[in-house]
C-alpha cells in the first residue's frame, strides 16, 4: 500500500479468518452484552451505590461520570490497538484484570481510591465493544457478519431494556455488591471464547513503530472531557459553572488539536478522510440520531415511571424487559432476514418510523398513565431498536472498505458511545429547563388568595383535620405544590417526546439523501416477486 493511502486512510486492519467462528460470535455476545449491562448497572443502580458506599449526591455523580467518561476515552483507540497487538492481547489479559478490580471495589470505602478503580474499570470496559466490533471485521467470514453484527446492535436495546429488572434482582436478592461481581464471572468467560475464536496474530511493528499516539490521546482526551463538562453541566448550572466551562472549552481545545494533527502527523491514526464519503457521512450522523431518539426508550419511560409513577427500577423493569427486550429476540431474526432481501434503507425507514409512531404517541401523556399504559408505545420502541442500528451499520460497511475498518471503527465509537451519553446528559438538561419553565407558567394560575386555591386548599385541609388546623393547611400547601410539581414534570416529559419525535423525523429526511451502495458482499437478494422482475429486466437487456 502507498505511503499516501496510509496518510489518507489510515492503517490497514486485514486479520487472519478465525478457525472456529462460532467462539468468535460467543466472544462478541459476551463481550457486546457485558458492556451494556455494566454501563446501565451503574447508571440505574446509582442511588443504591450512593447509599452502599456512603457517598453524597455531589460524589455520586462523579462517581457515574468517572466511570463513563473512561470508556470514551479509550473506545475509539482500542481498533488501532487490536490492529496493532492482535485481538488476543487486547481482550484476553484486559478481561482478568477486569474481573479482579469488578471483585475489589465492593470492599473500598475510601473514596479517592473508589474513583481510582473506578477510572480503571470504565477503561478496561471500554475496550470491550469496539474489540469485538474488530473481531467482526477482522476475523469472521463475510457470510458470518449480519448475525454477528445483529448481536452487536441488538446488545443497545436489549440491555437498554433489561437492566433495570436486573438491578432489581441484584439489589433485592444477591446484594448490590453483584452490580460489579457479574463482570467478574462473564469478562474471564469472554477473554476464553476470545482466545479459542481468533487467532494467534504478530504483533505489528511497523505500525507501532509510527504510532500515532498524540492523535489518540486528543481525540480520546477531548471527546472524555467533552462528556464530562455536559453530564456535570446538568448539576453545576452550566455557564454558570468554572469547572464545566473548563471542561467544554478544554474538550473542544484537544478536538480541534486531533484534527490538525491528523492533517499533519505522517502516518495518521484515524484520518478524517474515511468519512468523506457522501454515504458514511450520512450514515455516522443517522447513528448519533438514532442514538438520540433511542432516548424515549433508554431515558423518559423509565424516568417518567419512577419520578411521576414513583416506580423502584425492578417495578418498571419488568414492563422494559417482558415488551422490549423479549420481543427484540424475534425481532433480531426479522431483521436479518429483511436485510438479507431489502435495501437496507428501506429497514432503516421502517425502525425509525416505527420510533417516531411511539415518541407520537408518547406526547399523548397524562399524570394518570400507569406502568400498563406504556405496553403499545415499548413495543414500538423494540421493533424500532431491531429495526434501526443493524441496517444503518450495514449500510455505512457497504459503503467502505473493510481494510480501513481501523479509521472506520474509531468514529462508529464516538457515534455509538459519545453520542449516546451525551444525549443523556442533555436530556436530562431538557427535562429539568422544561419542567422549570411549565412549574412558572402553572404557577402563574396558582396565586395566593385565589378564590379557586383559596377553596380547594380548604378541601384538602379538611382531610388533615386531625393533625390540627395549623398542620392541616400546611399538609394541604405541600400537596398543592406536589400536584403542581407533577404536572410541570408530565408536561416536561411530553416535551421530551416530541424532542425524540422531531429527531427520528429528521433521521429519516437523511436517510432519503443516502444513495445506493455499491454492489458487493452485504449487498441484499431480492427474492418473490422482486426477483422476477429483475430477472425480466436482464433478459430484456440481453
């Protein structure tokens, strides 16, 4: 390969085929599964770590972002590693040292050290999906690739659903300490199938040699920093904040700093080139869409669930996990058989259609909706989850070319990773900005002296009667002010499915730009009627 396709492009990342593929496909389940579950553990199961470790809101919050932020900082550098060191290496030790410190933070009660193992936990995390995503790319046959790809999307909505019914079962049966130890039984386990399903690879020295180590360290440091200054900027009031603005400023700083350097460096890492491609442009920002609108399901469901219905997580997990997780099995399978015979544009329409019918129908919600309500909307939420990322992936792999997936992978980090926490983050703005605004606006209505709020505290006085009068009115004052407080935050909640609405909207405006791809492995077989026809077609232009 030319000097100047290795500056334009990036490292190529050709492995060596796997002798026993389906060890691969178990390494990908296991570790694709296993980063999820591990993420949203901690995230749903904070409340009950904050109390476990004796830690206050300020603490827990770093403690979340300290864990995520690790994972952005080395998922998009882990397919150069794996290109570099071979797969083996990158997985198999990362995978006991993960297992070890899983095991030890349970025991840790001093609280630098907490966030220490933490850092380290989150890193070894974080190379868990990119480098089964690169055991796809380097080590399966071509035929092996959709139901290995399946089972790395599907992993997003699966655990999306699942996790809080898991933290309930940790937490009421085993014990929190299993929040960490699961990753201590499943990462040695994944670390195996690793070392039976791929093979035994050089390591690259000549890549090492002209490593790019100063692009990895900005991209990775500012995209990290870029994360951490918006999930604290929800708690800290933004602007108002040195240290958010700090972090935003500094983020941005490193980002820009990658890209000169990418521009410049000799032998570059993940040149920006590779997304130059009108298709794989359009495809990376349909994933941070995806990602985005993918909040109805993974944020407000459960959120509105356990802040207006007061839900415990296994209470509303078992509606995520019965008509969204378990549906998605079936699904998974509908999803490799349509890509198999459609365009996959034409999946990707139907997944994002199928969001944008249930973020509709979510701006329908009242204070009164229950958990059973939500059964039609999560359903649509799982076809859409099935429906949507597998075809987009697929559809961005067959519009390049496989031997740069080291450049490629870097990216699909950033979408797949990044996007998703930070939209968290700003959702989680949303929402509070949104409930604010309805809580003045209803409050307006709610003034003192009022002939209707005058009447209706004395109706609600009366049911106290018995703690005294003084008390009853100030129980009734309180009231009032919680129902005014739970329908700022239900109308909040709808504002935050039209946001989701608006966004699948958008996503399928673009993937109306996306042309065709070329003609080649992953390229769909019509069949029935389809098939007729364009046999007709080719004998008529013969």
């Amino acid at each position: 390969m030319a000097e100047s396709d290795d500056r334009n492009s990036g490292p190529i990342s050709q492995g060596g085929v796997a002798r026993y593929p389906l060890f691969a496909v178990v390494a990908v389940l296991l570790g694709a599964f296993l980063a999820n579950f591990d993420s949203r553990l901690t995230t749903v199961g904070l409340p009950d770590l904050r109390g476990a470790f004796g830690l206050g809101f300020d603490e827990g919050a770093w403690l979340s972002t300290a864990a995520i932020g690790s994972q952005i900082f080395i998922a998009p550098a882990v397919a150069w590693l794996a290109t570099v060191f071979g797969l083996r290496r990158v997985l198999g030790i990362p995978s006991l040292v993960y297992a070890v410190v899983s095991l030890t933070i349970p025991f840790v009660r001093d609280y630098t050290t907490l966030i220490a193992l933490s850092i380290a936990h989150g890193m070894l995390l974080g190379t868990f999906v990119p480098a089964t995503l690169m055991i796809i790319l380097r080590n399966l046959p071509i035929r092996w690739w959709l139901p290995a790809i399946s089972i790395y999307s599907i992993r997003v909505g699966f655990a999306l659903d699942s996790s809080s019914s898991l933290v309930g079962f940790y937490v009421e049966h085993l014990g929190w300490h299993w929040l960490y130890w699961q990753g201590a039984v499943i990462a040695p386990l994944m670390g195996l199938m690793v070392y039976l399903g791929t093979p035994n690879e050089p390591v690259n020295r000549d890549l090492l040699r002209h490593a790019d180590w100063g692009g990895m360290l900005l991209l990775g440091a500012g995209v990290s920093m870029i994360y951490a200054g918006l999930d604290q900027g929800n708690r800290l009031d933004w602007l108002e904040s040195g240290t958010v603005m700090a972090l935003l400023i500094g983020g941005g700083v490193l980002f820009a700093g990658f890209m000169i350097n990418e521009t410049l460096v000799r032998r570059p890492w993940a040149h920006f080139n590779v997304l130059f491609s009108r298709n794989i442009g359009l495809a990376l920002v349909v994933i941070l869409l995806y990602t985005l609108t993918s909040l109805s399901n993974s944020s407000l469901v459960p959120n509105f669930l356990g802040t207006v219905a007061a839900l415990r997580p296994e209470q509303s997990g078992v509606l995520l996990f019965t008509y969204g997780a378990m549906p998605m099995l079936v699904l998974v399978p509908l999803s490799i058989f349509l890509l198999r015979h459609l365009d996959p544009r034409i999946v990707v329409v139907l997944g994002f259609s199928a969001f944008a019918a249930a973020n509709l129908w979510g701006t329908q919600l009242t204070q009164v909706w229950v958990r059973e309500d939500f059964i039609g909307m999560v359903l649509l939420m799982s076809v859409g989850q099935a429906l949507t990322l597998l075809p987009i992936i697929i559809m961005a792999l067959s519009n390049s070319d496989p031997s740069r997936s080291t450049a490629f992978a870097a990216y699909i980090q950033i979408m797949r990773l990044g996007g998703a926490e930070i939209g968290v983050a700003l959702m989680g703005t949303w929402l509070r900005v949104r409930e604010q605004i309805h809580s003045n606006y209803l409050g307006q209505h709610v003034q003192s002296g009022d002939v209707d709020v005058v009447r209706l505290l004395k109706q609600m006085a009366e049911g106290f009667s018995g703690h005294g009068m003084g008390a009853a009115m100030g129980r009734a004052v309180g009231m009032l002010a919680a129902r005014v407080q739970r329908e700022a935050n239900t109308l909040a909640y709808i504002d935050g499915f039209w946001l989701c609405f608006w966004i699948a909207v958008l996503a399928l405006f673009l993937v109306a730009l996306i042309k065709r791809a070329p003609q080649g492995p992953l390229s769909p077989v019509p069949f029935g009627f389809a098939k007729t026809l364009l046999r007709k077609r080719d004998a008529a232009a013969t």
